[in-house]
C-alpha cells in the first residue's frame, strides 16, 4: 500500500480567469483587533516552499494549473476577523510580469490558490509570495519560494536482468536481479513497478515518491536495482517498469520485461501407491532438486480439496528439504490435494498436484430384479442386497425412485444388508443407494436400474 505523509486541512480555491485578475478581497465581519503577520507554511502543490533560487521545486501543471499555499498569520489567534491572503508571481526570467490572486481565508487552514495554466509556461521558474491581509491592514510579503513548471514526460525506461534473461526460459529459485535505467534523463528520481500492468497511482496531491519496496525505488544516478521474488512460482512472467522525473511526472510509456521460469514444483508421494479409503497415509513431500540446489526449501503449503477437512495447513521441511505429512483419503467423490514449498530466500514454487479416487458407492444385486433388466411382477416381492466396497460401514439408505421416502437399513457384521421390495406396478425403476460409514461418512450414491415384467 502506498504511504502518503499527513495533510494538514487545507482550502484550495481555482482561479476562473487570467491570471493577472485578482479574485476580490472578503470584507472583514468587524474592526479588526489585531496586527496581520507574515503567512507560513507555504506550499509549492505538496512540496516545502524552495526558497533558493538555484534549487527551485519541479512540478507538473496538473489540469487545474500550479496549486500553491500558505497559512494566514495573526497576532492575535482569537481574532474572528475575516482574512485574506494576496498572492504575487512572476518569472524570474522577467520580474516586471508580476501577476495576482487574493482569496479569502480562514486563521490556521491552507488558503491556496490554482495557477491557471494558461500563465504558466513548460521549463520556466516562477518566485511567488504570500501575505495576510486583515481589513485595511497587511502584512509583509513572505520569503520568495520557487518553483519550475516541468510538463515534460521522461523516456521509457531500459529494463534488464543478470540472471533472468528477457525472453527466455530459466530454471527458477533464485529471486531476480533487476537493473533500472533512465534512458538518458537526467531528472528521474525513481521508477515504479509491479507484476500487474496497472502500476500504483499516487492519490491526488500526494507524494509520488515513497520507501515501499514493494513498488519503488529510487534512482541512483539515473539508474537502480532490485531483488524480487516473482508472484508465480513458473510460467510466463512480465514485469512492468515506470520513470519518475524530479516532478513527478510518469514516464510516456511503461517499459515490459518478460521472461520465463521453468516449474520448480515439489513431488508428492502417498506411503501407500494406492491409499484406502478412510484410512490414515503419509505423504511424503520432496523439492525440485535444483530448486533445493539454489535455495534450500523451508516448509511446504498444502491444501486439499474434496475431503471432509479440507483447509491449507503449513508444513516444514528438514534440512533436505523433505517433510511428511499424515494425511486421510476421505473424499466420498475424491481429493485433491496441491503442494507448493518455500525456500529460504523466499521463492515460493508453483504448485503440483496429487488425486486420490476411491468408489465408495455399494454394490447393489437383485436375482429377483436384474440391473438393466426385467424380472418380477406387479405385486411380486423381490430381495435386494447391498455389498460395501469400503470398511467400517454401519448402513445403508435407499429410496425407490426418484423423490421417493428414504429409508435406512442397519449391516450385518460383514457389511452387507438385505431388503424386501414389492413393486406396485409393471414398468421402469430406479433404486438409489448409499452407505454410512462407523465415522458418520456419508458416502456416493449408487442407482440402480430395473424394470418389471
């Protein structure tokens, strides 16, 4: 997230004609009692008044023009007359086009002003002044600040890698090593970046330069690097890259870097090939050897999906890089379960994948009403018998059709059980079965299908 240092309140008012037209003066709601002073806090947009000529503050226009600042001054702080501040600016190339704006204010708020930008011109540095206006009273002008308008865009920047070379695919583990370069500008100050193509924006008025190193860096000489740990452990990859200038405008065009990074996912490995249903396994959980080669793995992330317990659990490794984890197959239709490890400079792998698949359904047989077949008759009693094909099962529930009641049927010892059924008619019909486990394990359904004769 970006930071963006505390504001104090602060008013800005746009000017709505030329620059030279002074906005008019409030009138005082009573004499005033107390002695104008000399306005602080002044405020080129969000930046400390410059007040040496030779190192003015750089700004962009914005679309609403230079904003500037100060706070009124006032012997007196209990005073309630209404102030205002006068402004005046001028270039410095020529001190003779001073211009003005006044505004109403309030005692300890901001009072800006907007510069049109219609007066301002790109690569010229303007002084301007500030001063407290009480009635007929007036204070001193403030110290000059100084300010250049730059409204030029720095080039896209040159983006490149010493270990993740751009284009190509590379074993993956190690963070990449990325080198910014200013293309030629000399007022760059920093570049943005980011994974996503929409890179951070400041919020209005705000810092653009901040010490996030999640997104920004700042320029050494024109030039900067930084480390980063890419947000997918494989795969293609493209990172984005933006210049700011002194004034912090962006640069025309965001430079793209893409590479690839070979997978670098872990192996998972049930103690049993093929594990029992609702039994307990391990799993043993092992590194990609040149990712563990590069930087050590650390732990492991595991989620599974399908089971009864499903969630995402961390596990540590050893120091080679192996870990095992109990694990129970208890997905009544499957489960999944997906690994990624981390090491210890951070590189978090892309993810690799292990399915495990039981039939929990019962085994369903009629001699009297064959599946798939015709048997019987309308009013002809018939046996079914369920059979399991997992342990621990205590019952079964079936329903004749579709919509029909559920009934429930305890098993005998060996996890069988027997029902008598009477069809009430000739025709087609469906019989839906499934066990229940000595867990509460509500397994797959199974149905079967017959006809009466």
């Amino acid at each position: 997230m970006r930071r963006h240092r505390g504001a104090r309140t602060r008013v800005v008012l746009a000017s709505a004609g030329a620059l030279g037209l002074a906005l008019a003066l409030a009138s005082p709601a009573m004499a005033a009692s107390a002695t104008p002073a000399t306005p602080t806090g002044l405020l080129n947009g969000d930046k400390v008044c410059a007040t040496d000529a030779d190192a003015p503050a750089y700004l962009a226009e914005g679309l609403q023009g230079l904003s500037i600042g100060a706070v009124p001054g006032d012997t007196d702080p209990a005073d309630n007359s209404q102030l205002s501040l006068n402004y005046r600016l001028w270039p410095v190339s020529d001190p003779s086009r001073t211009s003005t704006l006044s505004r109403p204010a309030v005692i300890g708020s901001e009072a800006g002003v907007n510069v049109p930008t219609d007066d301002l011109a790109d690569g010229q540095t303007y002084a301007w002044q500030a001063q407290t206006v009480v009635g007929n009273d007036a204070s001193d002008w403030s110290a000059p600040c100084y300010v250049t308008i730059d409204d030029t865009h720095p080039p896209t920047p040159v983006v490149s890698s010493s270990n993740y070379p751009e284009g190509r695919l590379d074993q993956g583990g190690e963070p990449v090593r990325f080198t910014f370069d200013a293309n030629g500008a000399d007022d760059v100050e920093g570049f943005e970046f980011g994974w996503q193509q929409d890179l951070p924006v400041p919020a209005s008025g705000s810092d653009p330069y901040h010490d996030d190193p999640a997104d920004f860096v700042r320029a050494d000489g024109g030039t900067a690097t930084v480390t980063l740990v890419p947000p997918a452990g494989a795969g293609p990859m493209t990172l984005y890259v933006s210049a700011r200038d002194r004034a912090g405008n962006p640069s025309m065009k965001t430079a793209e870097y893409f590479f690839m990074v070979a997978s670098t996912a872990p192996t998972i490995t049930p103690a049993t090939a093929s594990p029992e249903f609702g039994k307990k396994d391990v799993l043993t959980l092992a590194p990609d050897p040149a990712l563990q080669s590069a930087s050590p793995v650390v732990s492991y992330s595991v989620t599974t999906f399908g089971g009864r317990h499903d969630g995402t659990t961390t596990v540590d490794a050893a120091a080679d890089g192996i870990a095992h984890m109990p694990f129970t197959f208890d997905g009544v239709s499957g489960e999944r379960v997906e690994v990624s490890s981390k090491s210890a400079d951070g590189w978090v792998s892309n993810a690799a994948s292990w399915y495990a698949w039981a039939d929990t359904t019962p085994t369903v047989r009629s001699d009297d009403f064959p599946e798939n077949g015709a048997g019987g008759g309308a009013g002809d009693t018939g046996t079914f018998t369920f059979e399991p094909k997992v342990k621990d099962i205590v019952s079964y529930t079936y329903s004749f059709d579709w919509g029909g009641t559920e009934q429930t049927v305890d098993a005998e010892a060996d996890g069988t059980a027997t029902i008598d059924w009477t069809p009430p008619d000739s025709g087609s019909y469906a019989v839906n079965v499934y066990a229940t486990t000595a867990d509460g394990i509500q397994l797959a359904t199974y149905t079967y299908f017959f006809d009466v004769n």
